[in-house]
C-alpha cells in the first residue's frame, strides 16, 4: 500500500510539473512573440530608435526566458533562437530593414517550433 501512494504522489509530482512547464512555454513564447511583432512593426515603420528600445527588451527578457527554457527544452533549440537574436540584434543596431525582417520571420516560425516540439503531447512522448 505504501509503495503504490508513493508511486502515485511521484507520478502526480512529475505530470504536474510537465504541465506547468508546458504552460510557462507557451505563456513566455506568447509574451516574446509579442515583443517581436512590436519590433516589426517600428522596423516597418522604419521608426529605429523605438525599434532599439524593443531589441532591447526582447534581449532582457529573452535572457530571464531562455534560463529556464534550458531546463526544459533542449539545448539545441535554445541556441539557434540566441543566434538569430544575435543576427536580429545587430540588423536592428545598424538599421538593416530587409535583413532584420527576415530575421524576425524565422524568430517567430523557430519561437513556434519550439514550443510545438516541448509541448506535452503523446506524439512528443512517443
């Protein structure tokens, strides 16, 4: 009887804590997602002073982001979203519309990916 309670506590524990990292993905994606379409469109107002002032809330927030994203995505698809931040970052400071646009366009579909691939789902169990 004892083994089969803590059995269940042990599985209640770990579905519980796949669900709220679920939910903390897909809410702080959201929130970046959003941030970024805010950058796109001061870059495609060409309007770059608020435009540097988004990259950098992206950055900031990016950073408290990605820490527990690293505990519970892999590794690899943090790193290619820091990459294309670093690309962004530098096409916004040297105001480089085209460049920066496309950046945004494969941050968001990468953002995205991500959080399908993470999710909790049987296909991703399986």
């Amino acid at each position: 009887m004892k083994v089969s309670i803590i059995t269940l506590i042990i599985l209640v524990l770990f579905f519980g804590g796949a669900i709220y990292g679920n939910i903390y993905i897909n809410n702080s994606a959201d929130q970046l997602t959003y941030e970024i379409e805010k950058l796109d469109e001061s870059i495609d107002e060409l309007n770059w002073d608020e435009a540097k002032i988004h990259m950098e809330g992206i950055m900031d927030n990016w950073q408290k982001i990605k820490k527990i994203w690293l505990t519970i995505l892999e590794h690899e698809e943090v790193n290619n979203i820091d990459l294309l931040l670093g690309r962004l970052k530098r096409y916004v400071e040297i105001e480089e519309s085209n460049d920066a646009t496309s950046e945004i366009a494969a941050l968001k579909l990468l953002i995205q990916h991500t959080t399908e691939k993470g999710s909790f789902k049987l296909v991703n169990i399986l």
